[in-house]
C-alpha cells in the first residue's frame, strides 16, 4: 500500500470519528436493565445446575456449560464498564466493573489498564505487548531458530491457543497483575481483591455442596467463557485482511476500522456475546454502549457491510498465524515454508 494510499484509508476512517460521537450517550436505565436480564439467568442456570447435582452429574455439566455463554456476556458487560461507555458516571461503571470481575474471575482495574493498550496499539507491529494475540511477520519467523519457530508454533496451535492458553489465564495469571506488577498498588489491590472475593464465594460453595459444584459447575462455566472469551478475541483481529502497519505509517482509526472484524452472528449469538461482533464500530469509538452499536451499522450501511465475517468463515482463521508485509495479509505457516523454499 502507498503512502498516498494509506493517508486516505486513514483519512476516510477518521470521518467517523463525528458520526459516531452521537451514539456515545448511556442510559443508565438500559444499562441496568441488561445487567439484570444477565445475571438473573445466571444465577438462576447456577442453582439449577446446583439442584441437579442430585439428579445426575452430566446433567449439571450440561447446565453449566450453557451457564458459560451468560458468563460471556457478563464479562464483555464488564468491558464495557472498563470504557466508561455503559453509565453517564465514570465511578458506578467502575464498581460494577469490579463486582463483576468477580464473577468473571478477571481484577478489573488490572484487565482495565491492559485492554486501554491494547485499544492504543492495536495493528501497530513496533507496539506489540501483552492483552493481544501475538502474531509475527513472515520475515521475523523465517529469522527464528528451529526452537523460536517450535515455540510460536505451539504457542499458535488451537489447543494451547483456545484449551490451555484460557485456562491459563482466567485461573492463573489473573491471581497476579501480570504486565503491571511494578505499576503501583491500585493494580495489587485488585487482584488481591478480586482473588479474596472469589475464595470467599468459593469456601461458601465448598461449605453447603462440597467440590462437587466446584468442579461441575464452577471450573465447567468459567472455562467455557474463557474458551469462548478467546476465541471472540482472537477472530476480531486475526483475519486474512486485517491491518497491521509500523511506525509512522500505522494510524490509530485506520487500524480501528480495517482491522478489527464485523462477527456476523446468528442474533441469539449476538445477544450472549453483547454485540461485541459488531468490533470494528467499538474500536472506532469504545465509548459506544453495547446495545447502541446494531443502530450504528443500521443507520450507516457502509459500516455493516466492512470486514465482514460469518461463523463459518471465522473457523477458517484459525489457520492464519502470520503477517505477510509485502502481501498485507495474514497468511499460514505453509505459506511461511514455501516462502523459505523459495
């Protein structure tokens, strides 16, 4: 792509910037509302699941795993509490951040922190850090040794990347403020809360039911949101046209619009998922309730129709792990090889 070229992308990309800005205003009304119509099947899946253990085991399984896709929704809830986008006052939004966070395992003020970077550099290939998915180009795994190409590759692989990878993160690294460990108290005080309050919940179940509705409810319903989680996360950046430039060509509205996805989903999905599909209109501006962002593209079809991208489609990326520069694309590891080949 031309310098010429980019400007433009660039440019056309920042005309939203305006447009959008009239959908930012909350109602906090609404915003309660979908809170509540989110916890209550929750909490209600959770006591069913709990009375079905008497029944049979699988069948509380079962309950638990669907429980997970409310967990979904919850958590990008609580993302949306991160932006400052779901009440009109910024300190609500942050304490039902937090209280969620409980529930989704995740200290908010540290996943808070992480996720406002990855909003600032995401498609930046000289700003690469923690809170994204790490893609290198073509020509840096080429660079690597036998050992460096095996470690991306297991690290790229789908049963590290949406099995371990999740599991790792939600139950381990989310004990500590990874990435923020130096930053100052306030990130410490989070996931010491969050952990004191999950064990407080934890040693409650433990106390009435036992392990059993720890292990067949508990670890099945956050493990599956955090497979799902991932899984979200993964398909809204790491497409075959997405967009990554270096400095100085890289152009924060330019990445916004071009390189994050529009999931079309089924509209139950859509719903579970609190229309985090919809993540090319929340990148161009996260300030956007959840709920107001189906009006943006049905107001602005141009919006609807960009990087587009249906639930058969996005299995298809799974097999995309790196970015080609000079093809602009990403592109699989075959492609690498033939490209070492040559």
């Amino acid at each position: 792509m031309t310098t010429s070229s980019t400007g433009d992308a660039a440019q056309e990309a920042r005309r939203w910037v305006p447009i959008l800005a009239r959908y930012r205003d909350p109602s906090d009304r609404r915003s309660l509302l979908e809170i509540a119509v989110t916890l209550g099947p929750f909490l209600s899946l959770w006591v069913l699941g709990w009375l079905a253990l008497d029944l049979s085991p699988w069948l509380s399984l079962g309950i638990a795993l669907v429980n997970g896709a409310f967990l979904v929704r919850i958590f990008v809830i609580q993302h949306d509490c991160g932006h400052g986008s779901l009440f009109r006052r910024k300190r609500l939004g942050d304490w039902v951040g937090r209280a969620l966070g409980v529930l989704t395992v995740t200290p908010y003020d540290v996943w808070r922190r992480i996720h406002a970077a990855h909003h600032g550099t995401a498609g930046n290939l000289d700003r690469r850090g923690p809170g994204e998915v790490y893609t290198m180009t073509t020509a840096e795994y080429r660079a690597q040794s036998r050992l460096g190409r095996l470690r991306y590759r297991l690290y790229r692989h789908p049963v590290v990347l949406f099995g371990l990878g999740p599991a790792w993160v939600f139950l381990v690294e989310n004990r500590l403020p990874m990435g923020l460990m130096g930053a100052g108290a306030r990130y410490w005080v989070s996931a010491m809360g969050t952990n004191i309050a999950v064990a407080v919940i934890l040693g409650i179940i433990v106390a009435f039911g036992g392990l059993a509705p720890v292990l067949l409810l508990f670890l099945p319903t956050t493990l599956f949101a955090a497979t799902v989680g991932v899984w979200l996360f993964y398909v809204q950046h790491q497409f075959e046209e997405t967009l990554y430039d270096r400095d100085p060509d890289w152009d924060l509205h330019e990445a916004a619009l071009h390189g994050s996805s529009h999931y079309d989903l089924p509209a139950p999905l859509h719903w579970l998922t609190a229309n985090i599909g919809l993540h090319h209109v929340h990148h161009l501006n996260s300030r956007i309730p959840f709920y107001r962002l189906p009006a943006v593209v049905r107001d602005h079809p141009g919006l609807d129709g960009a990087q587009r991208l249906t639930l058969a489609e996005s299995l298809r990326c799974v097999r995309l792990k790196l970015w080609d520069e000079d093809r602009r694309r990403l592109v699989t590891l075959r492609d690498a090889y033939a490209g070492l080949a040559a």
